[in-house]
C-alpha cells in the first residue's frame, strides 16, 4: 500500500498518468500477486500444523472450557474471512467483480472459492436446513477438515472441534459481505471402526433475522 500512495511502479510496469492514486496500465495490483512464489506453490503441511498448534496452544491461555476455547479459535479467524472476501473480489475480472447479493451465491463463493484458495478443493455439500422452524440456518459440510488433520484432542475433550477456526473465517466472510451471522462448527462423523469420515464437520450458519427479511423482499421484487 505504501508504493501505491507514493505513485512509485508496482511489479515493474507503467502506471497511468493523472493525480491522486496511480494504478499500473496492466490493471494488476499487489493484490494480485501470489502468496507463494506460483499459483501453484502450496504451504507445508508441516510448517500449517506447528503455526496451527501454536494458535490453539495461544487460544487454549485462560479458557474457562470447551465452549471458551473454541469461541478464542473463532475470533481468530474472524478478520481472516473480513479481508479473504475482499482478495479474491478483487483478483476476479472486472466484469465478475461483484460482490453475493444473496444466500445462495454467498454460500456457493465460500463452499467453492473460499475452500479452493484455503484447501485447494471444494467443500464437500451445501445443505438448506429442513427443518421449517429454522429457516435461517445452512450447513457447509467438509468431510475431512485440513485443520483437524494434525490434531490430537484428549480424551476429556472430546467435544472440541478446532475447526471453529474455519468457522470464523465463514463468519468473517459473511458479515464482509453484509449478511451478518453465527457460524459454529460441529464434530458428526462417527468414532466407530471402519467410518469413512470419522472426522467430518458441519459448519452451521445461522443468518441473523434481517438477512432474511431482505431475501423476502429481494423475492417478492
């Protein structure tokens, strides 16, 4: 941000001409750039488990519980989805760079561009609670959790699911985008032998009363 407030070139390339913020003629940004030396590039699995260890270890400081610790992992994750909904907005073309203007595609971004930047795939299924006395609530289900893949949780804590990390983020993303909600993360798949997803995790997300009166509204125009 500082070489695009002084007007110096960014990435090398000519830079259009006219006062206050000046951008490169290629339309590219240092928000373009990627994270990792390619597109390609991926963070060691080893080097994500240690910094992840760390934060819950950091997390796990004055918890007065389960429910404590993952509220610390959620508020963690939070701003990380408040400035993703933006990057990857951003790195859109021009002509797509909008932002979801309801439910459905908001969910959709996340289970297929926010997983894909963060895990390099897709969420396994979205699913529309059927219950009808819960309209608000949708589940993003992730069958194998990258988080939980190095986390070896006691025996006395059995409850907790260190995926309410990722869960802040979707919360982040969701109130970035101005659909503000509560999204917690639920351990479903079974501990029993021969379980093909004994790690499986819903993300609840709970849209909060006047997310779903503008969707009315939106319908009825």
């Amino acid at each position: 941000m500082a070489h695009l407030a002084t007007g110096k070139p960014v990435g090398g390339s000519k830079e259009q001409s006219g006062g206050g913020l000046r951008y490169p003629t290629n339309g590219k940004t240092i928000y373009h750039r990627p994270l990792n030396r390619s597109k390609t590039s991926e963070l060691s699995q080893a080097s994500f488990a240690y910094l992840f260890s760390e934060m819950i270890s950091y997390a796990q400081k004055r918890v007065t519980g389960i429910q404590d610790l993952e509220k610390r992992l959620n508020l963690q994750g939070h701003p990380i989805g408040l400035k993703l909904l933006d990057l990857l907005l951003i790195r859109e073309p021009a002509r797509t760079q909008a932002r979801p203007l309801n439910i459905i595609a908001l969910l959709h971004f996340i289970k297929i561009n926010i997983w894909q930047h963060l895990f390099g795939r897709q969420a396994d299924r979205l699913e529309k609670s059927s219950n009808p006395d819960t309209p608000d609530e949708y589940m993003i289900i992730d069958n194998e959790p990258l988080v939980n893949a190095y986390v070896s949780v006691p025996r006395e804590m059995s409850q907790l699911n260190c995926a309410a990390f990722v869960a802040g983020i979707i919360e982040g993303v969701c109130d970035g985008a101005a659909f503000p909600a509560r999204v917690t993360a639920h351990s479903v798949g079974g501990k029993e032998e021969g379980e093909m997803w004994p790690g499986k995790t819903v993300f609840l997300v709970k849209f909060q009363p006047e997310v779903l009166e503008r969707e009315a509204l939106i319908g009825k125009g």
